[in-house]
C-alpha cells in the first residue's frame, strides 16, 4: 500500500471518529452506505475470559462479540463520512 492511499484512508477513519491504534493491521474494513455504518476489526486490550465483550460506546450503541479469538472483536460505527469514490493507489 503506497503512503498515499494509507494517509487518506486513515484520515477517513479518523474523520469518523474511528480510534486508529485500536485497529488491527490486516483489519478489514467495510462502509455500508446503505445501513450507515463502517464495520471493523479491533484489537482488545483486555478480553473477556469467556470471548464475550459487551461494551456500551460513546453513541450509545452495544457492542457484544463472540470470537474464537478473545483478542479481536468486530464493531459498527456510524458512517459519519463516507469513503472517497476512489483512494491513491
């Protein structure tokens, strides 16, 4: 991935209030325009023991997981910006 598409896909992420240390580096990432929200993978800092997190962020929403690896979870944000039509290469 060239700097370029890195520093604007990260600014995108941050213009919707997406924590980028939180985020795993082979993380996939997904904007669904049509439910309003971006889904993707965290690492966690400190996992449930039983592989469950249940977590209220700041908008409100729960976040419960259950993952065969205690350390990662998937979570959805609001789509606050949506992505640019089309990234640097």
């Amino acid at each position: 991935m060239s700097p370029e598409r890195r520093e604007a896909i990260c600014a995108w992420l941050i213009a919707n209030d997406i924590d980028l240390a939180e985020i795993l580096i082979n993380a996939q990432i997904i904007e669904d325009q049509t439910a309003g929200i971006i889904r993707y993978d965290v690492r966690l800092r400190e996992p449930h023991p039983d592989g469950v997190l249940v977590e209220r962020l700041p908008n409100g929403q729960r976040v419960i997981a259950t993952s065969v690896d205690p350390r990662r979870e998937t979570r959805e944000v609001p789509l606050l910006v949506p992505a640019s039509d089309r990234f640097p290469a």
